[in-house]
C-alpha cells in the first residue's frame, strides 16, 4: 500500500519524501477509543463508587487504587476530542491551546496509570515477601506521600506536551499533532526516548521483578492445606494475568512507537515501505495502551481481595503471638 498522498501526520516525517494511504485509522481509532471512553467509563465510575461510598476504612492498597482510578478516568475524559478528530480524518476544530491540553492530559494520565500500577505491584511484593515487615514499613500516611510523589514526576515529565504539541494548517485541514512540527522532531526524539525509559521500561522492570519473586515465594511450600493452596494458584494466576495485560497494553506501544519514531529520524536511509509498516504497528498498537484503562478495576480489585486477606491472616498471627508473649511473661 504505498505512498497515496494522504492528510496524515507521516507525511510530516523529514525529509517529505515519503506520503501513504492511513485512512484505515480513521475508523479504528475512532471505533475503538469509543469503545474504551464507554466501558472504561462504565467501570471506573463503579471502582470509584465503591472505593469512595462502599470503603469504610482506605488501606495503602485502598489509596494507590483510587489514585490509578481517578488517573484512567481522567485518560478516558480525552478519548472523547480525539473520537471527534481522528473521525473528522485529522481536522482539530478547537484551538491550538486546547489541542497541547488534550495530547498533555492524554500522556500525564496513561503514564500516571503506569506508575500507579508500579506502586500496587511494589505493595503486593512487599505483602507477600515479607508480610510481617510490611505492617511497619507500609503506612496510609507514607502512601498518600508516595501518590503526591508520583503526580508530582508525571506533571512534571510530561509538561515538555504543552510545548511540543501544536497545530498545522495542511491544506483544508488543522491537524493537531500526536508528535510535533517536522522541525522540532529531533528534540522531541530526544524527549519521547527519556520518557520512555523513565516511564515505562523502569517501571516495567520493576513490575516484572516484583511479580517473579511473588511467585517464587507462592510456590514456596507451607502449611495451610487445600485452602493455602487454592489461595496460592489464585495468586498465581493473577500475576500471570496482570503481566500479560501489562505487556499487552504498553510493551506493544512503546515497541512500535520507538521504532516509528527512529525510523522517521533516519529519513533517507529508511525505506518509504518500513516507515509505512512502523506507522500502522504504532497506530494499530495505540487502542491496546488505551484498553488498560478497562482492566484496571477488573484486575485490581480481583487480585486486591487475596492481598487483604493474606495480610489480614499475618495481622491475627502478630496478635497472636503478641499475646502468647504477654502471657508467658505474665506467667512467669
């Protein structure tokens, strides 16, 4: 499908030699982003009802969800302009201004989702690996810190958008770029390849250590019986879940987007052919980052149950112990 003259932000690669046909994303961004703003809205307005009205008491784990919650919602409140965009084939109607807050909001609350996730896996790690130190280390006031923290560093990561992001006038269109103008590609590069180590691929890594050394102390033999190991394989199988969503939802993204972007920067010693293939794998990968937004609540508070339960059952076992102890020293 090689190069048609097409109104599209490739066309915007340096050095202008290469133009093709994307029209195909004009029905599957538009389709599947509206598909994502209705169920991700559906299912985080019912976390957000339960964690708000049905949670007496907000646990550490209670604090990060809500923070992950209130990050997908504000995502999902930008698919609507982008729905409107990408339909109307790249032509923004509003102004160049809203356009910087539409692309800094859609960046801020995906990578936001990213790090939040990262801070649940780092709490399940801790719960699991080591329970009982946990009750010390992890507090409701040392979370809320951490949640601060973290909307702190994407603020500020992300608030390059507001530069970078523009709108061009190409031919009876205003596009509103995803990326930026062809001659500040080079320096947007340099920001995108940042972002994406800092963003993604540390808190990638640390999810991926966390959750294996999860599963190597669940695999651990103990006594509990049927009811230890029914609760183990449950654990288990919500790890295994959770990475392949993680690696479903932003590996691809980041894969194809990098690939995308140095190809573009390579320019004539790129083929118009791979830089063609490189856009449609990073558009055909953009609804896969977005779908995250529609199994956070599902995952979270699926695998959320297990974690209070185990840290529940160490809570009565310090008690316990705490108890003997007084007794014993009462005894004597």
């Amino acid at each position: 499908m090689m190069a048609t003259l097409n109104k599209s932000e490739s066309n915007q690669s340096s050095p202008y030699r290469c133009s093709f046909d994307e029209s195909f994303k004009y029905l599957l961004l538009p389709v599947s982003y509206g598909l994502v703003f209705l169920i991700g809205m559906a299912l985080n307005c019912i976390a957000m009802y339960v964690i708000v009205f049905r949670t007496k008491r907000w646990k550490p784990s209670t604090i990060y969800m809500f923070n992950l919650i209130v990050s997908d919602t504000l995502y999902i409140f930008t698919l609507p302009f982008l729905i409107y965009y990408y339909a109307g084939e790249n032509d923004w109607p509003f102004t160049e201004p809203f356009c910087k807050i539409v692309r800094f909001l859609f960046y801020t609350n995906l990578y936001g989702s990213i790090l939040f996730l990262s801070c649940i896996s780092i709490h399940r790690f801790l719960g699991i690996c080591y329970p009982m130190q946990s009750l010390q280390w992890v507090s409701k006031h040392r979370t809320r810190l951490m949640s601060v923290g973290v909307w702190i560093a994407v603020i500020t990561f992300q608030s390059p958008i507001l530069y970078f992001s523009r709108t061009t006038e190409v031919g009876e269109v205003n596009m509103c770029y995803d990326t930026t103008s062809s001659e500040l590609f080079e320096d947007f590069l340099v920001y995108s390849s940042f972002i994406s180590i800092m963003l993604f691929c540390i808190p990638f890594v640390v999810v991926v250590v966390c959750y294996g050394l999860m599963v190597r102390k669940l695999l651990e033999p103990s006594a509990g019986g049927s009811c230890s190991s029914k609760s183990k394989q449950k654990s288990i199988r919500m790890i295994i879940i959770v990475l392949v969503v993680f690696m479903v939802c932003f590996l691809p993204f980041h894969l194809t987007r990098t690939l995308y972007y140095i190809l573009r920067y390579l320019g004539k010693d790129i083929s118009c052919s791979a830089l063609e293939g490189a856009s449609i794998a990073y558009k055909v990968t953009r609804p896969l980052a977005s779908a995250n937004s529609c199994l956070d609540p599902i995952l979270y508070f699926l695998a959320g149950q297990g974690i209070r339960k185990k840290q529940s059952v160490e809570k009565k076992k310090l008690s316990l112990k705490a108890g003997t102890a007084k007794l014993s020293s009462t005894q004597l």
